[in-house]
C-alpha cells in the first residue's frame, strides 16, 4: 500500500481534525459541505444552497462560518455575490489523518484513500 505523504497533502494535526469532524458533526454542515464539494471548482452562491438544501439564511451563514473556521469551506467575492467552494485539500488532509495508521500501519484490502483533485 502506498502511503499518502505530506509533500502531496497538507498535514494534519489532531487539534485540526477535532474542528474539522466536530464542524461536520451536524446533519446541516454535512449537506452544505456535500453540496459545495458535488459543486466541484465553480463552488456555490448561498442563495443556490439555500435554494437547493431548504436552509434559512441566517442559518446557512452560520453553517459556512463554522465550516470556513476549520478550513472545509474558502469564498471569494465575485461582484455581489460570494462564492463558497469545498477545500478538497484539507478535506484530502483530514481523510489521509483518519486513515494514517489503518490496519495497524500494514497494508491493508481497503487500499489508499481516493484523493479529490
């Protein structure tokens, strides 16, 4: 089994993990981060995953916030919107963190993680 290295993806400690998972702990988080990460490079407005997911604005600004807290989630203006897109990288970084030392370090059937690009 080859073994995702640090050159490849961003490291990942525990402190940074515990955010991460705590941040997508709640069933809201979990669907607007699925829905950013579906959304692939062009990200998402919040009006469409507000539109698309049912969630109230105030809410979803809540969501975001946490979610950008723990690095999941960038947004960047474009004119008057803002555009929420999926950090695949620290995503990348937590799923290499959680399965670092599967199998007790051996190689294992499940094989290497997939890696978002």
């Amino acid at each position: 089994m080859e073994t995702i290295t640090t050159a490849i993806l961003p490291s990942l400690d525990e402190p940074s993990a515990v955010k991460a998972l705590a941040a997508l702990a709640q069933a809201q988080r979990l669907r607007v981060f699925r829905a950013l990460v579906v959304a692939g490079p062009g990200g998402l407005t919040p009006g469409v995953m507000g539109a698309q997911l049912g969630v109230a604005p105030s809410a979803l600004s809540f969501h975001l916030k946490e979610l950008a807290y723990c690095g999941l989630v960038s947004s960047e203006p474009r004119g008057r919107n803002l555009i929420y897109r999926a950090n695949i990288g620290q995503m990348n970084a937590l799923l290499a963190y959680l399965t670092e030392q599967c199998c007790e370090g051996q190689p294992c059937g499940a094989g290497t993680p997939p890696v978002c690009q």
